[in-house]
C-alpha cells in the first residue's frame, strides 16, 4: 500500500469551477448551480448582501445628490428669496410639522371638492352666473312678507 497523499493542484478543473461560481453569483437563475449544497449557499447569500448593499448605495448617494443641489440652489440669489419655502419642506419641529400637514391636507381636501363641483357642472367660471344663480335661490327660499297678515300697531 502507498502513504502518499493525493496532493491537490490548481489548474483547469479549479479555474473552471471559480469561472462557474462568479458565473452562478451574478445571476443564479440562467447559470448551474455549484455541486456542493455550502457553496450553493454561499454564493446567493452573497449576492443577496451585494445587492442590499448595491442598492443602499444608491439610496445615499441620491441623498447626497439632492442635498448638494439644496446647498447649490440656497447659495444662490433663488435661495435667498425662497428661503421661507424651507420651513414647509422641512418643517423643523413636530408642532410645525403637524401643522404644515394639517394645512395640506385641508388644501387637498379644498382642491378635490371644487374639482367635483366643477365636474357637476355646480361651479361656473363666471362670478356673475354665481352670484345670480345665488339670488334666484335665495329669493325662491325667504317666504314672502307680503302674504302673511300683519297687525299694525
């Protein structure tokens, strides 16, 4: 009987196996997946936590993009005459943020209830067809003086 051990040397079965792995992690659905279950499972948790990571690094880039452009935007001459839209962009305690949402959701609801009237046709675009349309019910809704007997003192 030989003592050898079977030494184990890198060559085309170990490049091709890593080429299948990287293959396998970029895109587990259209590759074969690797023999061992442990290696299976290695590679889609790591793209699973690259992805995650990938697409949390967009998140924060695209905040430090919107900041940069806030900053640009508030050095310049429109940041000095806006600079009161801020306190309803970012309101700056709880009170004022209630608050501001509390005015939106008023003007929301203001806005959606003239929509509709105007959609019925209940609102016209001339004041003048209102403000008859407005008298004419109010003269057919008072009772009429004339008609009830007075007895005058």
């Amino acid at each position: 009987m030989s003592t050898e051990v079977a030494q184990v040397r890198p060559g085309v079965g170990t490049l091709q196996h890593a080429k299948r792995d990287l293959a396998y992690l970029l895109d587990p659905s259209k590759n074969p997946a690797p023999n061992r279950r442990r290696t299976r499972v290695l590679l889609r948790t790591a793209r699973y936590i690259g992805v995650f990571l990938f697409w949390r690094l967009v998140r924060y880039v695209k905040y430090a993009a919107i900041g940069a452009l806030t900053a640009a935007i508030a050095g310049t001459a429109i940041g000095s005459v806006a600079s009161g839209a801020a306190f309803f962009i970012a309101p700056p305690g709880i009170l004022a943020g209630a608050g501001v949402g509390l005015v939106w959701g008023l003007g929301k609801f203001g806005w959606r209830t003239l929509a509709h009237r105007v959609r019925r046709g209940d609102v016209y675009a001339d004041a003048k067809v209102d403000e008859q349309r407005e008298h004419k019910e109010r003269v057919v809704d008072e009772p009429q003086l004339d008609s009830i007997p007075v007895a005058p003192w």
